[in-house]
C-alpha cells in the first residue's frame, strides 16, 4: 500500500507541478500579447484587423475572442484577462464603464445596420419584414439576450409585426449558419454578416424607416494585463488605417 | 490517499458551495414559478426521460448484438456507436443537422414526402438528446453481457428455456446492476445536454429550451433566474443519482 | 410406449474442438444404467457433455435417445438444448443467482403452467432432496453440499429421459463428497432412463458406476464393469488409476477385511460392504520385516516391476494385493528384482474407507 500512496503522490506533484510551469510560461510570454473580446458580428472584419495589424507590427500577437457581446461582458467582470472590449451595442460597453472597469473613453470606430437574410435562392420567397409573421416559414432570429436579438425586435416593433420565431439563436453566427445550410427560411442579421457570407446567404433590405443602427463601441480595460500594447491597438483601429477595413467590410463608419 | 481524495472531493463541491451562495433565495419561489423556468422543466423531464426509454428500447439489442453476435465489421460498428461519446456536442448536432434537417440526407425527402420535420420541434431535441446519451447505455450493457458466465445460459436451456425466456429470465437479470447503471448515466446526460440539442432543434421557449439552454441564455442578462435553474438542476439530479444508488444498485 | 432397452441413450460422433484436438467418441447408456465416463482433464469429457446436452452441435455421427435422433448432421437434424429432454447437473452447480432456491428447482417447471403450480411442484422435489428449509435462500448462502442438492433436485424437476451429471462432486471438499456420494448413489437407482457421470475420480465412477468409459485425448480407450478398468487396464492412464488400489472389503464387528485379509483403518466405519482405496505412494516396500508405527504390514512377494523414469511401480502378490510406487533410486538401493520376498507397510491413516451399497 505504501508504495501505491507514493506513486500516487509522485504522480500528482507532478501533474500539479507542470501546471505550475504552463501557467508561469504563458505569463512570460505576454510581453507581445493583446487580448481582444469582440462581438460575434465583428468575425469577419476583426480577424482582417488582427491579420493586417500583426504584419504591421512584429513580435505582437493579437488573440481575439468572438462571442455575443453579454457573454464576453459577463467573463470581463468576473475578471478574465482581457485587454480589449469591442462591443456590439453600447449598452454592454455601459455597463463595464459603470463598474470601473474601462480604461479611458470608449470610441465607436464602427456601425451596422440590420439586414434580413434568407437562404440563397430565397427557397421560402421572402420578401421582407412581414414575412416575420407567417407561420408556414421557419422564422429564426438571435435570442433576445444579445445584441443582435434586441434590434430585431426594435425593427419588428417598428414594422408592427408579430414574429412567429421558431429558433432564438445563442448568437448572429449560429443564426447565419442555419439559414446557409437551408435549415431556416429567414432571419435578421447584420448588414455585414451578408456581406461576409459572400454569397451563401442572400440580403433583402429593410426599409429605413423600420430599421435601427447599432454602434460599436471599443475600449482599453483597466485592469488590461498589456495596457501599452491594448492602447497602440485602439488607436489603430480607430485610425485611417483601421477605418478603411471597417468600410471594406461594409460598416458604416461613425 | 486520504488527502488526494479530499483534493478530488473538492474540486465536486466547490462548484456547488459557490453556486449556493449567489442563490437569491428571497426571490425563489417566484423565481421557480416563472414561465421560463417552468416550460424549461417541463421539456427538460419529458425529454430526458423519452431519451432514457428509446435508449432501452433501442440500445438493448445493440449492446446484446455487439456482444453475442460474431459478424464483419463489429468492431467498426462498435466504434460508431461509441463516436458521440468522443464528438464534442455541438458537431454531433450538427451532423444530426446534416443527416435529419429539412435540407438534410434523409431529412429532405422525409419533408417533401411527409412534412415531417424534426429541428426546432421538442421531437427534435429527443432525437439529439437521444443521439448523445445512448451510447452510455450500450457501452455499459455491452460490458455486463460480455463478461458475463455464459454457461448460465446453457443452463437454462437444458432446463427447456427458449431463447427468449432465456434472455428474460436469466440474462437481464444477471446483468441488471448494469442495467441500472446504464439507465441512471443516460438519463444523466441527457438532463444535461446542450450543444447538440441548440445545434440540432434550436432554442424556443415552450418548445425545444431545454433547463441547459435556459441557463445559457440567461446567464448574460438574468443572473438571478440562471442561478435559480442550475440550483433546479443540481437538486434533481441529485435526488435522482442518490435514490437510485442506494435501491437498485445493491448486488443480487 | 418404447419398450425400456430401446430407450437407451447412444452417442456416437465426433466434434473439432481446436486445429489439433478432435473428440471422436462412441457411447451408449442403457436405460436404468449408469455409467461413467472417465478421463483426465483435457481429455473432451465436458464436449461430450455439451454435444449430448445440445450445447455444441456435432460434425458427424449422431445422439440419440430411444431413436429419437437429437443430432444428424448428414441427415440435417438437431434439436436445440430447449427441447431435449436431458437434465443436467452441471459443475458449479450453475444455480441462478439472483433466484430463490425454491424458483431454481421451479424453472424448467413454468412452461405451461402457473408460478404456484410450479413452486409446489418444485417444493415435492426440494424435500425428496432435503433442502425444503432452504427455499427461500439465494444459492450465495448456501455450503457445496446444499448447492449440489439444489442442482440436482433442479434437473429432476423437469422429469428428463436422461440424466447428465457433469463432474457432480469436483466443487466439494471431501467430508461433503463421501455425503453427497451417497445421495447421489440413492437418487440415481430411483431415475429411471440413462445416467451418465462425468468424472475424473475413479472413487467416483467405481461407486457410483455400473460401467465405465475411460476416456483419454478425445477418443475412448477402455470400456468394461468397475473391476474390469481395474484389473485389467489397457492404457497408462487406466493403469495410474489402478494404481489407486481401490479394494472391497466388508466390515463386521468393526472389523474391516479384504478378501479375508485384516486391514487397519484410521475410521469408524459402520459394518457391510465398503471401498477402501490405498494410494499407490502410501505403500512402503521393506526388505525386512519394519517395526515403526504402520499397523498393515506383511510380506508378500513382487510379481511386476515398472520403471517410469525416476519413477518405479511395484505390483505385489497376494494376500492383498497392491501398487506401490518408490523412487527409481530407492529399488536400486534395495536391490528389488520381480520374484523377490518384500514386506509392505501401510499407515491405517493413508487408507481411506467408503462405505459401499
């Protein structure tokens, strides 16, 4: 038995130890490190970013994490190691600064518009915001949670239609892709998710006067491990530079 | 050991203490009686349970073929069997999208012809729970029938047994603690699953928002109704994996 | 009705068991006879009884019991074990255990009729067999010597044309196998269709027996009556177990004797007939009269010598006589030649004594 209790031991200092080291390397490492959390609709455009900044500035690494703007807002206050929020609504962005958790001004360096998407081929002849009400089509749009949701039911509202939703998506992307594959017939996503999807799904405009915008703003976190790094970012992003990649990919800029 | 043990232990309950501690537990009980939570109830138990009962049905003579009957391939059917324990969820739902969605394999012409159709219906998220929890049933099962004394069986032959009244009255009954087993952990995963069912059916109120999926979306905007849901949870499953333990799983 | 010497049981075939082991064997049981079937482990005792019980078919020949063919392969036959009618005890018992003993005995008894009808059915056997009180415990609590019963009264049960006891007292130590011995030597004479044993004890299949096969690597080596296998072996094998020295002797007023010869015991053994058997390395060869403790001891004189090897047998006259083995070393030692006066010596403790009926 004495034997077994200390290879048992062994075993788990060891386990225990190498964690240790893992944890400690990646702290080394961080000299040339920016973490971003950025809203699920930026995919597309923040990954050109990353791309464009990196060549730009050698030996930095930026890691960015996409998901819905509540979700991302939720692990920066329960504290995780971010340097960089870009937010999908101000709102999200709001309720950091009102927690102290924002560095300087949040600036918005971008704003969207929203767009139905139907699949290519329009399989369910969608023909615009009415057809939110109709039964007979699988009607999808993102949970009311996240950004996304809200200002579709904004527009919604405005049309003074009553949606017959078969599926509240997690976020815009799951709602993109379920529309691609055919698998709903229509759903409200950003003007840029059309954009990005390059053809797999097919836009159709909403009217102006229905319509809503959303701003997007971006912020250095106080307690950003890489502040220095985190502010030349921002200042790239909000920058002529930065600008001309957010109208390539078909954001409105502020 | 003692020690380690406890290191383990704690790494169980931890979770538990600091979920206990955000409970708002003056607002519970309007909490619990919410529509979300209640609807969420309500196709959490009906689905699990479906799942659990199809996974018998169903899982019953797989395990029984994989490990009584010789034939090619068995090895490559068992490993299919066994894939969704592997598959992260979410890609066993999509797959399942794939085969069963209105644009689907099978689940195109099943449209055209029927109009049946299994995303975003509850039936759908029994087909994905289902799809994720029954190979624990087989896996155990098979296990059990395999290490199993045959000759018991030979037994009750030479005692005028046919094949069927053997398989009633000694086979499942011998391997019953595992049985049980299989039962209580596929039951378990599909009161828990999640990615392949919002994948798969999609997320609707009153319809496919299973307890898992309820506590997602509410985590990022309603922290109080989050918390109440994951307490919900934590308790049934409780209630159910300590009563069963203690009834069934005493050895014959 | 099948006039009973028809209603034998014949088993006549062979099976592959491995590339390079093949049973090939040709039995035939008579209606209320027993016999046994005796071999060393290994040799396909329990394929027979699985080819017989309908557990393993056959590649050639046939069994049958009475002319009712249960297995033909030319002639495209086989009942499967379910509708044989051929009780089985098996070794380790095989009781259900997640069954009472009482629903044990009934379970070949519930087709056709209702669980009370076939509990009481099944009660009327446990008490033929002595285990009545045990009903309502689970084959786990119960000791070898009730297991046995239980098994035993389960395969009556079911009223089998043939009985088949698979090695019925292997799983037993020794104080219950002489017990069970008898149980068995009782239940067997009132079965009236064929029993065959399985066994590698000759104690066994002398006692129980009343004609024996020797099987040895598959295939039948021997047949005959207990005393012919005994007398007169015909493979190494046979002759090892007779080198068992197994002798009937009678006991009156305590004494036991063989042939008139007085034997010393170390049990008390209630007068008639009894079985003693002396093993072959208990039987200590002397050149001159031995004093000591030995309580058997007289001179006789050697008829056969066999060199095994470092091994040697010994073959004795009369008035008893008997095998004994020695060491190859010690015969050269003692200068033993065949002819030769020896004296024997024989602790009463070596000799053990079965009462015989």
């Amino acid at each position: 038995m004495g034997l077994i209790v200390t290879n048992w031991v062994r075993l788990s200092l060891l386990v225990v130890a190498s964690l240790v080291v893992a944890s400690c390397g990646s702290d080394q490492e961080s000299a040339g490190e920016v973490l971003v959390s950025a809203a699920a609709s930026l995919t597309d455009l923040f990954t050109e970013m990353e791309e464009s900044y990196e060549s730009e500035h050698p030996g930095v690494d930026v890691i960015v994490n996409f998901g819905g703007s509540p979700a991302l807002r939720e692990q920066i206050i329960q504290g995780a190691p971010v340097d960089v929020f870009a937010s999908a609504d101000l709102a999200n962005m709001e309720a950091l600064v009102e927690r102290n958790l924002v560095g300087g001004e949040p600036q918005v360096f971008a704003s969207n518009q929203l767009q139905i998407a139907v699949p290519s081929g329009n399989p369910g002849g969608v023909s615009g915001v009415s057809d939110f009400g109709d039964d007979a089509l699988l009607v999808g749009l993102c949970a009311e949670e996240v950004p996304c949701g809200r200002l579709a039911r904004e527009v919604l509202a405005n049309a003074g239609v009553m949606a017959a939703v078969d599926s509240n998506e997690p976020d815009v992307r799951a709602l993109l892709t379920k529309i691609e594959l055919g698998e709903l017939d229509l759903g409200i996503v950003y003007v840029t998710d059309v954009m990005a999807s390059e053809g797999s799904v097919e836009g159709i405009a909403i009217p102006d006067e229905v319509n809503v915008a959303t701003e997007y703003p971006i912020a250095v976190l106080s307690d950003a491990p890489n502040s220095d790094l985190a502010d030349d970012f921002v200042s790239w992003v909000t920058s002529d530079d930065g600008a001309a990649i957010v109208a390539e990919y078909g954001f409105r800029l502020p | 050991m003692v020690v380690l043990a406890g290191l383990g232990l704690a790494l169980f309950v931890l979770p538990l203490i600091g979920l206990l501690g955000r409970v708002p537990w003056a607002d519970l009980p309007a909490l619990l009686s919410s529509e979300v939570v209640t609807d969420a109830l309500r196709i959490s138990l009906i689905v699990s349970i479906l799942a659990t009962v199809i996974s018998l049905v169903l899982g019953v003579p797989i395990a029984w073929v994989l490990a009584r009957v010789e034939f090619p391939g068995r090895s490559l059917a068992r490993g299919v069997v066994t894939l969704p324990l592997v598959l992260p969820p979410v890609v066993g739902g999509a797959a399942l999208l794939f085969a069963l969605g209105r644009r689907g394999l099978v689940g195109e012409p099943l449209y055209e012809a029927t109009g049946l159709l299994l995303p975003f219906s509850t039936w759908g998220v029994v087909v994905a729970t289902t799809f994720v929890a029954m190979p624990f049933m087989v896996i155990t099962l098979e296990g059990a029938l395999r290490n199993m004394d045959l000759r018991y069986e030979g037994a009750a032959a030479s005692l005028g047994a046919s094949r069927g009244t053997v398989f009633r009255r000694v086979t499942l009954p011998m391997v019953a603690p595992s049985l049980v087993a299989g039962i209580v952990l596929t039951w378990a995963r599909a009161f828990g699953e999640f990615g392949a069912t919002v994948t798969f059916a999609g997320n609707l109120q009153g319809r496919t928002q299973s307890l898992p999926l309820a506590v997602f979306i509410a985590l990022e905007s309603d922290r109080a109704t989050a918390v109440t849901i994951s307490l919900m949870m934590v308790v049934i499953s409780l209630v159910v994996l300590v009563a069963l333990r203690d009834r069934w799983w005493r050895t014959t | 009705m099948v006039a009973d010497h028809l209603r034998s049981l014949i088993a006549r075939f062979t099976v592959r068991r491995s590339e390079t082991f093949v049973v090939d064997v040709d039995l035939e049981v008579g209606h209320g006879e027993t016999v046994a079937l005796l071999g060393p482990n290994g040799a396909g005792k329990s394929s027979v009884v699985a080819a017989i019980a309908g557990l393993l078919p056959i590649d050639s020949g046939r069994i049958e019991i009475g002319g009712l063919l249960l297995d033909d392969p030319a002639a495209g036959v086989f009942s499967p074990p379910e509708v044989r009618k051929i009780g089985v005890v098996f070794q380790d018992f095989l009781l259900f255990p997640h069954l009472s003993v009482i629903d044990n005995i009934a379970f070949g008894l519930t087709r056709g009729r209702n669980r009370a009808e076939a509990r009481s059915i099944a009660g009327h056997w446990a008490e033929r067999l002595a285990v009545a009180s045990l009903s309502q415990q689970r084959p786990g609590d119960l000791s070898g010597g009730e297991a046995q019963r239980v098994a035993l009264a389960r395969a009556l049960a079911t009223t089998p044309d043939v009985l088949l006891l698979d090695e019925p007292l292997s799983a037993l130590d020794v104080t219950t196998r002489a017990e069970v011995r008898r149980l068995l030597s009782d239940h067997l004479s009132e079965f009236g269709g064929p029993r065959l044993i399985i066994t590698h004890d000759p104690t066994d299949a002398y006692l129980l027996a009343d004609r024996i096969y020797v099987i040895e690597n598959g295939a039948i080596t021997q047949s005959g009556s207990p005393d012919e296998i005994r007398l007169r072996p015909k493979t190494r094998y046979a002759a090892d177990l007779a080198g068992a020295n197994l002798h009937e002797g009678s006991v009156s007023d305590g004494v036991v004797s063989v042939d008139g010869h007085p034997v010393h015991v170390a049990e008390e053994v209630p007068d008639g007939r009894v079985l003693l058997a002396i093993p072959a390395t208990a039987v200590s060869i002397h050149t001159s009269a031995p004093g000591g403790s030995p309580r058997n001891s007289w001179s006789t004189s050697v008829e056969r010598l066999e060199h095994l090897g470092p091994r040697a047998r010994l073959r004795t006259g009369g008035p008893l006589p008997l095998t004994a083995e020695l060491t190859e070393a010690a015969l050269l030692d003692l200068g033993i030649e065949p002819g030769a006066t020896v004296w024997v010596a024989i602790k009463a403790t070596e000799i053990s004594v079965e009462p015989f009926e």
